[in-house]
C-alpha cells in the first residue's frame, strides 16, 4: 500500500500517513510507538504504525487524527503533553492551517490557541508556536507524489536502479536505512524514502554494492565490524 497522493483535506474518514520535517528534511513519518501506542513517535515509515483516519469537523477545516493501530486519537494537554490517548473530546481537534501546497499545514490545538503539533529537528514530538517545526504534509494512496513511491519489490536482476531498503527497527518493517542527515558517512535506521534513504544498486555477477545517492558513497563493512558510508568500488563493498 503506497501513500504518494497528496491529501487535501476534502474527504473526511480517508487513511492517510503524516510526514514531517525531522531531521531537517521531509522524510519520516508521524507514528505511535511501537510498544507504547500512546505516544506519538517521530520515527515512522509508512507501516502499520504510522497510519491515522482523519475525521472532519467544520467541512475540513477542523480535524481529529485517530491511530489505524490503536485507536485513540492525538491530542495536545493541557500542561502541553503531546500524546496518542484521546478520545473525541476537546483536546483532539486540531484547526487546518493550510500553508500553500494542499498537504502542507499547520494543526493548531482548537482548545488551547498558539499551541501547534511540532517535530522537532532532533526528533521530538512536542507543543511548537506555529514556526517551520509544525510544517505537516499528509498523503493518502494513490496518485503522486511523497518523494517517490518504491512500492514494488526489486529482485536483483537490474544493475543501477534506484531503491530504498526497508528493515525490522521496532518489530515492524516500517522505517528505511538512510545516511544520516548533517553526517553522511553515517548508516542509520531512522529513515523514510526520502532523499537520504535513496540507493543505487551496482551489481557484480551475484553480489552488489550500494551506493548512496545523496553522497555518492558506498556502504561497507570494516574490518573491525564497523558499518559506515564512506566506501568506494574495493572489496570492503561488496555484498553477497
């Protein structure tokens, strides 16, 4: 199931996933915690996890966001506590500020004014005032759009295709190995599909190399069990 069109908040009770700008990039995903659904989590790919039915209120101008996974519904508390516990209250109605592109807004808290749902760069999910860190794009199936889709299985029998390379972080095949934003010699868990998590697959024979998009490096192996993305074409790249 790809998430890739761009939800405009004109259909009420459409699944969609909730990309943000972590890391500096939109490129992860909005989820409840594996293990403690009541949190909201910022470390999502488009799995189980980070799925949410948006339920209108106010012809799309207002909304509530429930979990696919739990349930329950986010919501900002009074003392400023982002969680994923609400029912159909108050504290989950979040008003639509649209910013120019249609999936692109702002949630303000509809309880509590100046208080917006924000991603922090480093990662937490906390109350923001309305700056560049509550900036929110929303994707339903279908259609274009989110980066790319990479949707379909790739079997290596092509050698230079692009791809992305999803892996079991928290139980769930939900995020993408990427190098990490602002240390691109870095392997790390933590991405989505975008730009940091793209790979170009090289093939020699029945092994390959994976070579980062972004950086143009290659991911390896050491000799002292050290991954990194700071390779080349030698021997340390190639996989079986």
């Amino acid at each position: 199931m790809a998430f890739k069109a761009q939800y405009a908040f004109a259909v009420s009770g459409k699944e969609v996933v909730i990309q943000h700008k972590a890391g500096g990039d939109f490129n992860k995903f909005l989820r409840v915690k594996p293990g403690a659904l009541g949190q909201a989590d910022s470390q999502g790919g488009q799995g189980e996890f980070a799925r949410w039915i948006v339920e209108h209120e106010g012809n799309g101008t207002r909304v509530r966001l429930k979990s696919k996974k739990s349930g329950k519904y986010l919501r900002i508390m009074k003392d400023g506590e982002i969680n994923v516990e609400g029912g159909t209250g108050p504290l989950t109605l979040f008003k639509v500020q649209k910013q120019g592109e249609a999936n692109l807004v702002k949630l303000e808290s509809n309880k509590f004014d100046g208080k917006y749902i924000s991603v922090k760069k480093n990662g937490d999910v906390n109350v923001g005032n309305g700056g560049p860190w509550t900036e929110l794009k929303f994707f339903r199936e279908d259609g274009g759009g989110a980066g790319g889709a990479f949707d379909k299985p790739y079997i290596f029998k092509v050698s230079g295709k692009e791809i992305v390379i999803q892996h079991k972080k928290g139980g769930d095949y939900d995020k993408f190995l990427r190098v990490k934003p602002g240390d691109l010699g870095k392997a790390d868990p933590d991405g989505g599909k975008g730009k940091f998590a793209r790979w170009i697959v090289e093939l020699d024979g029945d092994k390959a190399r994976f070579k980062s998009k972004e950086s143009g490096k290659y991911l390896r192996i050491m000799k002292d069990g050290e991954i990194n993305v700071e390779g080349g074409t030698g021997a340390l790249t190639l996989f079986k």
